[in-house]
C-alpha cells in the first residue's frame, strides 16, 4: 500500500473514533423511522394523497374570493 493511501486510512480511523456516532447513523434503513404519522410504503398512494391534500390547500382561498365575488351582492353582482 503507498504512504499516501495508508496516511488517508488513518485519517479515517482517527476521525470515526472521535465521532463513534457517525457510522451509527449511516445504518439506519428507511423501515426504522416509525414516528412518521402516516404510512409511505406505497409511493404513487402517498404521491396521490399529499397532492390532494396539498392542492384543496392551495385552491382553497381562490375558492373562497370566487365564493365572495358571484354570491349575492358581492363584488360581481352588486347593487351599485
């Protein structure tokens, strides 16, 4: 092995000592993460979900400026 290399490895080495946690946390698989409050094993479902979710989110204050502009007497159909 060239010196370059092996001053390289040692590096390594001594970095992971003086942080242990760090390989720990490369470890963990998506399947640990249970704190989650919905499930997100079906990708296109959850996909599906959070876009609709999302969206009525986003409509919804247009929804209600169209509500309070055509209702009776309201910005389209005022009495003036």
């Amino acid at each position: 092995m060239s010196t370059p290399i092996r001053l390289g490895l040692r590096r390594v080495q001594r970095q992971t000592l003086h942080f242990p946690h760090a390989q720990r946390r490369m470890a963990h698989h998506a399947a640990e993460y249970k704190h989650i409050p919905f499930d997100y094993s079906n990708r296109t479902g959850l996909a599906v979900k959070m876009a609709a979710y999302l969206g009525f989110g986003f409509a919804l204050p247009f929804v209600a400026v169209g509500w309070q502009w055509y209702k009776p007497g309201g910005y389209k159909n005022s009495s003036s």
